[in-house]
C-alpha cells in the first residue's frame, strides 16, 4: 500500500488535512494544513502539473499522503487539471503559476526537495528546470527519456548534482525506469555484458509524448559497444518479436533511450542496444514514414525551421489531452535479454498503462526523497537511484506490472 514507508516523522512526510489552492503566492483555502499553520514549503513541486502525466502524479502524491505544489504557466488550467484528480479534496497541495524563467523557478523551488518536471519536449524545456533544481538545492527527477538529453543531464549536470549531495536522474517513468529495473534482474543471474531491450505500449501518445517523438527526429540515436557509442542507422524500422504476441511488431531506436547511457562505463556491461514504440503498427508506420521523409525533405532546413515543421507534424498527431487509460486494453511489455559468453537471462515486464505507471514511479521516487537519501547522488538512472527490485515491487503492488526471469 502507497502509504507504508516506514520513515522517520517530519514535517515533509506528515499527512495534510486541507487543499490549499493558490495562483501566484500561498493562499490557504479552508483550514489550514501544517504547511499553511508554519510557513514552510511542501516538500514536492509538480512542473507541468497542467499536462496528462502531471495530473497523474498528482493522484499519486495523494495516494503516498505527500504534499506538493502543482506549478505551471497557467493556475486556471492547473486547477481545472487538479479538479479532475480521484479524491483530490484530501490531499494537501497548492497552485503556483510562474513564467518559467530560470529566476522564477528557483524562487518557486526554494525550500522544497523535490523537483518533479513533465514539462517536455526536455532536450528544449528541460536545461532551465534543472538549473533551477540545482541552485535551489532540489533533487531533479522527471519524465523524458530523450538519449540526447539524458546523455546532457550525465555530462553536465551530473558532477555539479553530486557535489551538493543531490540526484538528477531523467526518465523516472515507465519509459524506460521499467527496463532499467528489468536488466538489473538480468545482471544479478550471471556474468552478462550484453543487453538488449524493447520497451512498447499501447494507448493514445498525449500532447507531449507526441511532441517529444518528432522532437528528438533530428537527434543522433546511439547504442553501446564495448563501452562506446557507436550511432544507430538514421531512419531504419526493426522487426522484433514480443512474448504475449504472435505478429511481429515494428520498433525504431527512437532517439536512442535512456539505456545506453546509463550503463556507459559500468563495471558489467560492455554492450546495450534499446528500441521501442507503441504497439499499433499504423502508428509506427507513420512515425518510421515521418523520419524517412525529415531526411530527405526537412533537414536541409535551417534549425528554426526544422523545428517548427516537426512540431506542426506531432500537433497533427496529438493536439489534445487523451482520456483515462484503460488498463484492460493499454497493455504495455518490457523486454530485456542479457547475453555473457556462456550466461543467458530474459526478464519480461507485463503490465498495463504506461502512464499511469509513469505517475505511481514519480511519486513513489518523489516520496522517497522527501522522506530519505537516494541510494546514490549525481547523475543516476531510477534503478541506481531506489533500488531496481523497489520500482518492480510498487508497479506490482498497485497491479499495473509483473516481471517474469528466465536464465
């Protein structure tokens, strides 16, 4: 159950009794919360909390009894979001607006601990937020799994994190935390120094995951060899095959993944290759067609430009908010296959809805750091960070994966 955590009592961790809404500046409403009666922070900001996955982890916080304040650019359309939030009346929360400036958001972060950010496509929206993380003194976690901009946050931004004891660890979602847990499974069974993993779901991409899969079209996608990057073919498709299905399905490097990186220089793992996609072969189509034609039509394009085209495309694609998973039919698979010379493991995630799945990772990595250390500081990956067999154990707990190991 979210609530059984078993940490130490502190203002951060105690339960509110009241919603605060606010536009702005702290304005309780009703009666106050312990955070209202002192003054102090809640301990937890949502950026982004307008959007699809922000709402989620907003249900999530609640469920975990931890405050927070849902912050974005406009108060009206985060309170018609919080609004929507299974049981929202008891959680304790409030609503910041700010203009998303660097100088704001340190301000708004300030005496918190925790910066969750949904506030995508991260490799244009992402190098403010963390910034302001940083000099508020705020572990960053958040939901892109941009390579480009996950392989930024490692080279920049990691030494600084670990300098003040604190955590920046991008894509703590399903996308691809899941994997990541999955192949440190592989890893405990045997000598492997191999990995391959395909991460694919199905459901409708909302605004900003269709913004953020045309957005990283331009990028150069990498996978690891003996401990190198080496670039994927630009614009290839890839037939996998899945457990649980009998067609073959289409997967892309899509930007590269997360994987890659975090396995660079591990003491293990030599070679790390990472695909994925959506379960809906037209969809995927379509996305494989989009790249092959960025190639020949959009790259000679001055930089403005190509961006501009392909966020007209991702519109077209997605240009409002989907509705409630169903999680009877938003299925979602991870698989992991580790190779040594003479070992062999496979661990296959079966779950369902992935981003519901991405609002319980953030909340239960969220209410951890409010209530404990993050198992390492500085750049890591959601597995480093709290415990591979936690993230498989709480996705499980709340009925949304099962991991299955074969070696």
């Amino acid at each position: 159950m979210a609530g059984r955590t078993g940490c130490e009592p502190h203002p951060s961790c105690l339960r509110g009794s009241a919603v605060a809404i606010v536009s702005g500046k702290s304005v309780g409403a009703g009666i106050p919360s312990y955070f209202e009666a002192t003054h102090m922070k809640r301990p937890v900001v949502v950026y982004g909390a307008n959007g699809f996955s922000g709402r989620l982890i907003a249900e999530f916080l609640r469920e975990y009894n931890t405050p927070f304040i849902a912050a974005g650019r406009s108060a009206a359309r985060i309170k018609d979001v919080m609004s929507h939030v299974p049981g929202i009346e008891t959680a304790d929360f409030e609503i910041v607006e700010t203009d998303g400036s660097t100088e704001e958001l340190v301000r708004l972060f300030e005496g918190s601990k925790v910066v969750c950010n949904t506030a995508g496509p991260f490799i244009y929206n992402g190098p403010r937020v963390i910034e302001a993380a940083l000099k508020s003194g705020c572990h960053y976690i958040d939901i892109g799994g941009e390579q480009t901009w996950v392989r930024e946050v490692a080279e920049k931004w990691g030494e600084k994190f670990a300098t003040k004891r604190l955590l920046a660890a991008p894509a703590t979602a399903f996308m691809c935390a899941v994997s990541d847990a999955a192949a440190r499974l592989c890893l405990e069974t045997g000598t492997i120094d191999t990995l391959e993993t395909v991460t694919m779901f199905k459901g409708i991409p909302t605004f900003g995951s269709a913004q953020t899969i045309f957005a990283v079209i331009p990028t150069d996608a990498y996978y690891l060899e003996q401990n190198r990057y080496k670039p994927w073919p630009r614009a290839t498709r890839y037939e996998v095959a899945i457990p649980g299905y009998l067609q073959v399905q289409l997967a892309l490097a899509w930007g590269g993944f997360p994987q890659p990186v975090w396995f660079k220089n591990h003491f293990q793992v030599a070679n790390v290759r990472s695909m994925g996609g959506l379960l809906d072969r037209q969809i995927m189509e379509g996305v494989a067609a989009t790249e092959k034609m960025y190639e020949e039509q959009i790259r000679p394009l001055p930089r403005a430009e190509q961006k501009t085209k392909l966020a007209e495309m991702a519109n077209a694609v997605q240009g409002g908010t989907p509705p409630r998973e169903n999680l009877h039919d938003q299925r979602t698979i991870d698989v992991v296959v580790g190779r040594g010379s003479r070992d062999y493991a496979q661990c296959v995630v079966f779950g369902t809805g992935c981003y519901r799945q991405t609002g319980l990772i953030q909340a239960f990595a969220a209410h951890h750091l409010v209530c404990a250390a993050p198992r390492k500081t500085g750049f890591a990956s959601p597995a480093e960070a709290f415990g591979h067999r936690e993230i498989l154990r709480v996705l499980e707990e709340h009925g949304l994966s099962k991991a299955r190991l074969v070696s």
